[in-house]
C-alpha cells in the first residue's frame, strides 16, 4: 500500500483485510470439493503469526514491525491428525464462511474508523 501517511494500523488492517478474503476463497475450494475423494482441504495462517510477534514484544524482543512480510497470510493444506478429520463438512465451512464474513466487515469499519480519525487531524478538526 502506498500512501503519504502509512502506518502500522493501516499495514495490519490490510494484512487481515487479505487474511480475510484468503480465507473467504479457501472455505470457498473446501465447499466446491467438499466431495471430491483425496481432497485436502485448506486453511489459512495469519492469526498465529501475530501471536508470535505478540509473544515476542512481551518477551522484550524486537518484532520487525516495519517489515510485515513476515506476518502476510498464507493459504496450507490442513494436516489431518486422524481420518475424519482430512474431510470437509460443509456445515463447519459455512459457519466459517460466515465468522470470516462479520470479521471482515468489522475489519472495515476499523479502518473507514483509522482513516476518519486521520482525515481529521490533517483538517484539524475542521469539518
């Protein structure tokens, strides 16, 4: 994203705004081969690498804020640890779906929120 003004607020909505629809297009390949025999359904990470930068700044380690190329999300193979769960059920992908769907709305308004409160300190409070 280039802008005059960027920030780590902004960096990080966008890195979860992809999260989103990475994950919006993954449930989506679940669904549509949900009966297909040998598919491996897919997931995406994004979540965990945030806790590990967390977990780094409150261990009083540097995280690498500036660079978010370390925390872009990406779309795995699930790793099934029995048979059942290598299977797709498309109840669980639909309440997904929909978790995934309220989280990006939300995601939105965080940021229509961070822009608004940027718009008024360029224009000083002025509307």
């Amino acid at each position: 994203m280039i802008s005059l003004i960027e920030s780590n607020t902004t960096a990080l909505l966008s890195l979860a705004l992809d999260a989103a629809g990475m994950r919006q297009q993954a449930i989506a390949h679940n669904i549509a081969n949900a009966n297909a025999p040998g598919y491996r359904p897919l997931s995406v990470t994004f979540e965990e690498r945030l806790v590990e930068a967390r977990n780094a700044l409150s261990n009083g380690q540097k995280a690498p804020l500036s660079s978010f190329a370390n925390y872009r999300p990406t779309i795995d193979f699930v790793q099934p640890s029995g048979i059942d769960e290598a299977k797709v059920s498309v109840d669980t992908e639909v309440a997904k779906l929909s978790e995934t769907v309220l989280h990006h709305q939300v995601l939105l308004k965080a940021l229509n929120r961070h822009f608004s409160i940027l718009n008024s300190a360029i224009s000083e409070g002025k509307r």
